[in-house]
C-alpha cells in the first residue's frame, strides 16, 4: 500500500480535509530510542514469565477499552487522515474483536502440539515467546493495524516497540494510553516517534528479535534488506491491486452496489480493496455506466457526514497529488477517466472516478491506485479474466462473482493471490488470516496463523 505524503512534514496532525497542520510532534531522541529498547528488553523478561492465562486477562481488558473509546478513537484519526467517523468507529470495534479474539483463544492456539514419535518417548513442539518485536504501521487503518499484530504477540508474551505512520501521532499515542489503563506493564508495549535511520538502528539491536511491516513495497524492501543482514525475521503486507472478476449477475444494481462501496470504503485507500474490475463483455456497459452513475452522484463531505453519497479526503494532499499525477499519465497514455478531480484548495479531496480503457502497456496496468478510483477492464472469456486478474506483481486478494458458484470457485481456487473468495469481496474477521504472495509480501495476520509468526517452535523431546 502507498505512503506518499506521510513521511515529508515529520511528526504531526495534517487535518486532510483544509490541509492545515494542527499541531507537530518531536521525533524521538536517540537516547529516548536506546531506553525503549531496553525497556523492552527488560519487559520481555518478566512479561514471559507470567503465564499465557494471565497475559490473555490484560488483553481482555485492551478489548473493552477499545470498545469503550470507540467514538474518540473515531474522531482522532477523522482528523488525522480523513476517516469516515462511521468507519473509524467500525475500526475500534474491529480492534475490541481481535484483542478478545486472541485472549480468548490463544492459550489453545499456543498449547504444546504433540508430535508422534517413532522412537519411543514423547515429543511436542511448543510455542514460545521470542522478545521484543518492533512494529512499523501504516495510517490507512490507524488502530486495525496495530491490533492485528499486537494482540497475538501480547498474548504469546512477546513485547511491542510501535512506530507508526508519521500522520498518526495522536492515535498512535491513544493507543499506547490504553494498553498503560488496561495494565500492560512498563516496557510491554512502547509508542516511538523514530526516524527512518532509527528504524534501521531498532531492527539491528540484539534486542530486537523480528519486525513487522504494513506499508508500500518500497518501504518492504528497505525493511527486510535491514532484516535480513541482521537474520531478523520479518512479516510484510505490502501492495495490492486485487483483481474482482465479475462473470454475471441476477441483479445489476445489488452487483454494482457491492463493488462500489467496496472500493469506496476507506476512500478507497485498502490494501486488498478491489483495485481492478474485471467483467465479463455482455454485462460490461451496464457496469460500467452503473458505476459511472454514482461516481457522479456522490458528493464531498466532512469525515463527520461521510458515508453512503458522500466521500471523505485521502490521507494527505501529498497523497492526492500523487493519485491525480497517476490518473493524468493514464489517459495522456490513451484510457478513459470520469471524475478524479483534485481539489484547488489544497485539501486532500479527489472525486470518485472510473478509470477505462487500460491496456498492458499503460503505467496504471501495473501500478496500484490507492483512492476511490475503480478501474474496468472487458473481459470475453473466463479464461480471459483468470489471464488478467493474474497478470499483476501483486497477490494479495482477489474475488469471483458468478450466478454458478462452481463457476466462480473454478476461477477463484486458481488466483495467484495469498486471499480468494467466492461471491463476497473479502472474508473477513478476526479468525480470518491475512496476508498475500508476490510482491504483496508474506506472512500472514489474524486467525490462528497471525499467533504463528514470532513464536519459537521449540522441539521438547522427553525420553521414556
């Protein structure tokens, strides 16, 4: 996913909605980084020894705090990244379900696996804690990209240093003040405003035993090669350009509804939204000119009002600059676009559009477009489509619609892509693992898998 506009201005709240700069951070000292890491450090080392049961309990308590705080929560990131307040409430109750989720069941899910032995005594793997991990987070989903990975490493008694998106440091800094009230002890979890050299400088620690990464494949890249010479282990959710096949459908509007609202949700700025429509010819004109239909139809709104008929800011100007910058090479390179006109008062409003007309050797064919742009292709075949929807670096999501639903699962079970759904955009859920192939990164979040990543799998090996 992208992260233009996010690291320029440092530390601060840029309400993206008027482009004013509200109010600017400190980035953390090099001496305030060296006692986070040995804070955490040092919170490993007691936070392991209580055991899974008691560390689920303080989890708990995370969970209600983020229910309780849900319209707070809410309003601060509609400040600092154009939320819909509606959806930043959605997000915090999100947050409560994944924290309970993981204290909930991660006592099973960390329990000792047997292992049958064919020489006589008992075997098991156990999943053990590794240490302190550092976290680097995106501002598309301020509080759910925290949660995914914080909650299953809380609970498995590993420790979190957390540097997020340099848009977000009010929630970032919430979310640190709710972990203190629910009674995560000292050094468990720290909030860090770091600089990118002091990124590299964490990773490299000796106390730091793996780092996880949401954000752009340049950022990916520059993360694991850091990783990587210092043999750290290393989760990625990087870019998407999911493809949405769409084979037929018994009801026009109800079809063009869900893509719609699919790739407006967010104002369009998800990893694995539906970045590339890919519909069948005999249906293709009712589409488009359905999507076309509300493009028109909706118009800009506060974060407060957003909603359906109404569309919120990107994330940044600089974010919406970019958007438009890719929607201009686009038809300067031949395709068709209506809507996606930036705002002149330097906000960072750009109207939802339907871009047309892409073919493999324009940039928007292999680039991902992240803000409420939905992208049409024709297809004639299904044959076609699959060719297509797998045509791309990226392999995060993918779905296939389709009256037969063997039809669409014939399709959908051969998607080059590490998420596939059949009749729904997405599966979704705490319990539902997250993650993709291709350049779209590895590892996987949430569901049993997401307590599966920093974890020792020790062998223990009893003799009889």
């Amino acid at each position: 996913m992208s992260n233009v506009g996010s690291a320029a201005g440092g530390y601060r709240v840029e309400n993206p909605a008027t482009g004013e700069i509200v109010e600017k951070f400190d980035n953390a000292t090099d001496a305030q980084i060296e006692e986070v890491l040995e804070a955490a450090h040092q919170g490993f080392l007691t936070w392991r020894e209580k055991t899974i049961e008691e560390r689920a309990a303080v989890v708990n308590k995370v969970a209600s705090l983020f229910g309780e705080h849900k319209e707070e929560l809410a309003k601060i990131i509609a400040e600092e990244m154009g939320k819909p307040v509606a959806e930043g409430i959605e997000e915090a109750e999100f947050c409560e379900e994944i924290f309970n989720y993981y204290a909930d069941n991660g006592p099973e899910f960390a329990a000792d696996e047997p292992i049958k032995s064919m020489s006589g005594g008992k075997a098991f793997i156990q999943r053990r804690p590794v240490g302190a991990l550092l976290g680097i987070m995106p501002w598309n989903f301020p509080y759910y990209q925290v949660a995914r990975f914080a909650a299953p490493n809380l609970v498995l008694g590993n420790t979190i240093i957390l540097k997020h998106a340099e848009i977000c440091p009010r929630s970032s800094a919430k979310i640190a003040e709710l972990m203190k009230e629910a009674g995560i002890p000292e050094g468990v979890y720290n909030n860090v405003y770091a600089t990118h050299e002091q990124i590299e400088t964490i990773i490299a620690d000796d106390r730091i035993e793996g780092v996880s990464l949401t954000g752009s494949e340049r950022a990916g890249s520059a993360v694991a090669a850091t990783a990587g010479k210092n043999l750290k282990k290393a989760v990625l959710e990087l870019g998407g350009s999911d493809p949405y096949i769409v084979l037929d459908t018994e009801n026009m509007d109800e079809a063009v509804d869900t893509a719609w609202g699919t790739r407006l949700y967010n104002t369009g700025q998800v990893c694995n939204a539906n970045k590339r429509m890919i519909v069948m010819d005999d249906i293709y004109d009712d589409f488009v000119s359905g999507l076309t239909k509300r493009a028109q139809e909706w118009e800009k709104g506060t974060p407060a009002e957003a909603g359906d008929g109404k569309y919120s800011p990107l994330s940044s100007r600089g974010a919406a600059e970019n958007l438009r910058k890719q929607l201009d090479r686009a038809v300067e390179q031949g395709a068709t676009l209506v809507g996606g006109e930036l705002a002149s008062d330097g906000s960072a409003y750009v109207s939802p559009a339907v871009l047309t007309g892409v073919t493999s050797e324009m940039d928007a064919y292999r680039e991902e477009l992240f803000g409420p742009v939905a992208t049409v292709y024709k297809v004639t075949s299904d044959d076609e489509a699959l060719k297509l929807a797998n045509d791309t670096r990226f392999g995060l999501g993918g779905a296939v619609f389709a009256k037969d639903q063997d039809r669409a699962a014939k399709l959908a079970q051969r998607l080059d892509v590490g998420m596939s759904n059949v009749n729904t955009p997405a599966g979704e859920g705490a319990e539902i693992p997250f993650g993709g192939t291709k350049r779209s990164g590895f590892g996987r979040e949430l569901g049993p898998y997401g307590m599966d990543e920093f974890v020792n799998k020790r062998m223990y090996y009893v003799a009889d």
